[in-house]
C-alpha cells in the first residue's frame, strides 16, 4: 500500500468516528450525516486507488481539500485543537500525499 492510500484510510476513518462523536456529544445530526458520507467517500476513493483507478485519487484529494477548508474555518472559529486542529493535520498530510502518488 502507499502512502496516499494509508493516509486516506486513516482521515476517512477519522471522519466517520468524528462524525459519530460529534453526533453523541452534541446530537449534530449534521456531524454525523457529514462524517460518514465524507468518510465513505474517501474509502471509496481508497478502493478505488487501491484498484489503480486515478478516478480515487482525485476523489480522495478533492474531499480532502474540503475537509481540510472546512476544518481550518472551524480551527480559527473555536481556537481547539481537537478535533478541527486534529483534522486539519492528518488532512494536509493526506493531501500531500495524494499530491506526490
């Protein structure tokens, strides 16, 4: 497996498990419909990757560009680092590596 693979599994992991999270904590059905469908797209850009279809590379480095927009607002909004500084991190990792497969 590469790196950009590894990486996306990872953030779509974390998407899903924060959207989860966030549904739990706070009852944002918003988290959590955001989450997994974000997280789901990432997997399959993951699959589809692993198939090596470039179709989910650029599935993944899209989602990833949103994610990491969405999470850089929600970092300079609330000023914690979990989970918008979390997801920021593994997000521009995941980026850069999707960039350099």
């Amino acid at each position: 497996m590469t790196p950009a693979i590894i990486f996306t599994l990872i953030y779509s992991a974390l998407a899903i498990i924060g959207g989860i999270i966030g549904y739990v904590q706070a009852r944002s059905k918003v988290s959590l419909l955001s989450g997994i469908i974000s997280g789901i797209l990432l997997f399959m850009g993951v699959i589809l990757m692993f198939q090596g279809n470039p179709v989910g590379l650029w599935l993944s480095l899209i989602v990833s560009l949103v994610l990491v927009g969405v999470f850089i607002g929600r970092l300079v909004k609330t000023k914690k680092l979990m989970p918008a500084g979390l997801m920021v991190i593994v997000g521009v990792v995941t980026v850069i590596a999707l960039l350099t497969a």
